[in-house]
C-alpha cells in the first residue's frame, strides 16, 4: 500500500499569485483543475503499487525455483531441461526451414524500408554462432550432470539396502527391483570410471585395456537401458496388482473410500507419468546402444528426451507452489 502523498502547506497557498487565485474553479483558465489530466501524485502512487506487485511476483517465483534447485533431483531436472531445449533450439536454429523464414523476413524488411537506408542483413554466421553457443550450453549442462552423477552410487546402495530391508509383499516385483538396482549400479560404475578417464583422472591405459572409454560408455547406456527394460515390466505388474486391489475393493463402503479413491488417481497419474518417461527414453537408449545407432534423427534427441521429463518437472514446480 502506498504512503499518502503530503498536501499542500498554508505557506504554499499563501504564495499563489492573485491571478491563479482568480482562476480556482474555472476549469478552462486552471490547468489543475481538468478532470482529464490526473494528478502527479496518483500517477507516482500507482506506479509505486505495480512496482511493488512486480518485486511481489519475482519474489515469489525465485522463492519457488529456490525450492525446487534445493535437492539433487530438482538439481538434476533443471540442468537436464535446459540441455535439452538448448539442443532443440540449436538444431531448430540450424534448420533449413528456419533459415529460409529469416531470409523471407529479411526481405520483407528491406522491401518495407526502401525509402530507408537498408538495414544490415542477417549474416549466415550470425545466426550459426547464436546456435553454436545454445550447442555449447547443452555440452555444459550435461557434463555437468556428469560430473554430479559421480556420487550416484551412494543413492544407488540405499535404494537397494531399503529393497533389502523392507520388500515388496509381491515377490515378481521384489526381483525386478532388485534387477533394476544392479543394472544400475553397473551403470553408473562404468559411466563413472569412463568419465574419470576422460578427464585424465582414471589411467585410460586400464580403460584402454577393456576397450576404450566409448566402450565402456556404450556398456554403460546398455545397462541403463536394461533399466528401461525392466521397468516396462514393473508397470505391468504395478498394473496386474492395481486391477486385483480394485476387485477386492469393489462394493466396499467404508469411511475412507473417497481418500482411497483419491490415493488411486494418484498412483495411476504416477503409472501414467512414468510410463511415457519409459517410452520416450527406450528409443533413444536403444540408440546409443550402438556405435552407429539405430537411425534415431540426431536433432530430435534433445526434444524427445525434454519430452522424457516435461511431465515430471511441471508436476515438481507446481508442488514449490503448494507448500
């Protein structure tokens, strides 16, 4: 709220010259007193008051993203989603289709201004150094999460400590769990001791040995996609078991049926989500199984693994905005 603005001092008053005075209440002769022309005053104030709504507004939204940076998987989604669009804006930047619309909006310009001087062209290197840099910001953001994913096995162990500790009452899903942790775990290793290699850390005459870092790369990824694998069947199961709970259930009254009700559209939003994760990733797993790939478009990549993760992402952002 906006302080009240001061009024006029009976010194102020006294000081107006006699003709101004004459004129109070004419609405042609005052200039102040025109109804169309607001006072400076109320301009200030509510220039004041969109001022303060603005720094309101930002403030909330970098509290929110504040929130969401503040784990390692907010950490993780973030830097993911913006490799990801930087690779689709570099390739949609690169297109033909975007070239020839700038070059027909170039001419359009011209043919607008020819009055005018012309106005200096869009250059071809120009436009390629915009998109080599939104490239460039793409390589960081993955390397990275690289570099952060070299402690990824210590989540790795807890998740199967717990799995251990604590399992799951249906024992098909017990053992695809358990598959998925050591798959991963096989994963992460290879990638770790690969990446290390790469930066000079690890001896690349031992990676050499077995290889070479892009064979442990792609031994890697084929673990990761033993991951994808095994999770098509763990939605299946999570299915089976799903379906069997809403039989017994069925024609049950109780007091808590509406919160079971919404517990289920919980569980089945979350089925939903990860399995449009899981196929969005099999396709481009399956292509960097391979040293040449599988013919998977090299400049959908980035679009199609932004599309792994939308629907995660936007479920986390809009959970900053509920606590």
């Amino acid at each position: 709220m906006a302080d009240p603005e001061p009024s006029p001092t009976p010194a102020a008053a006294a000081h107006v010259p006699n003709h101004e005075k004459h004129s109070e209440g004419n609405p042609v002769n005052s200039p102040a007193g025109d109804s169309t022309s607001p006072p400076v005053s109320s301009i200030t104030g509510a220039r004041r008051r969109q001022l303060l709504a603005a720094l309101k507004s930002t403030d909330r939204t970098v509290d929110r993203f504040d929130r969401l940076i503040s784990t390692a998987a907010g950490q993780e989604r973030v830097l993911a989603v913006t490799g990801y669009l930087a690779h689709t804006l570099h390739h949609i930047l690169s297109s033909a289709p975007w070239i020839a619309f700038q070059a027909r909006l170039s001419l359009l310009a011209r043919l607008r201004n020819k009055s005018t001087s012309p106005s200096p062209k869009p250059t071809p290197s120009s436009s390629s150094s915009s998109s080599s840099r939104l490239l460039a910001l793409s390589s960081l953001m993955s390397e990275t999460r690289f570099t952060l994913r070299l402690l990824g096995l210590f989540p790795l162990w807890t998740w199967g400590s717990q799995t251990l500790k604590h399992p799951p009452a249906d024992k098909p899903l017990y053992i695809l769990t358990l598959l998925q942790v050591f798959v991963n775990v096989i994963y992460q290793a290879l990638e770790n001791v690969g990446y290390l290699a790469q930066k000079g850390i690890v001896s690349k005459k031992f990676v050499d040995r077995w290889g070479g870092i892009d064979k442990w790369y792609i031994w890697s990824t084929r673990a990761w996609f033993g991951h994808i694998f095994f999770q098509f069947f763990v939605l299946w199961r999570g299915t089976v078991l799903r379906r069997r709970k809403m039989k017994e259930e069925a024609g049950v009254e109780g007091v808590g049926k509406e919160e079971k009700r919404e517990a289920l559209r919980k569980e089945i939003r979350a089925w939903r989500k990860s399995l449009v994760n899981n196929v969005c990733w099999a396709p481009l797993c399956l292509h960097w199984c391979f040293e040449k790939g599988i013919g998977f478009p090299e400049h959908l990549t980035g679009l199609v693994s932004f599309m792994a993760g939308a629907w995660d992402v936007w479920d986390t952002w809009v959970a900053t905005g509920l606590s």
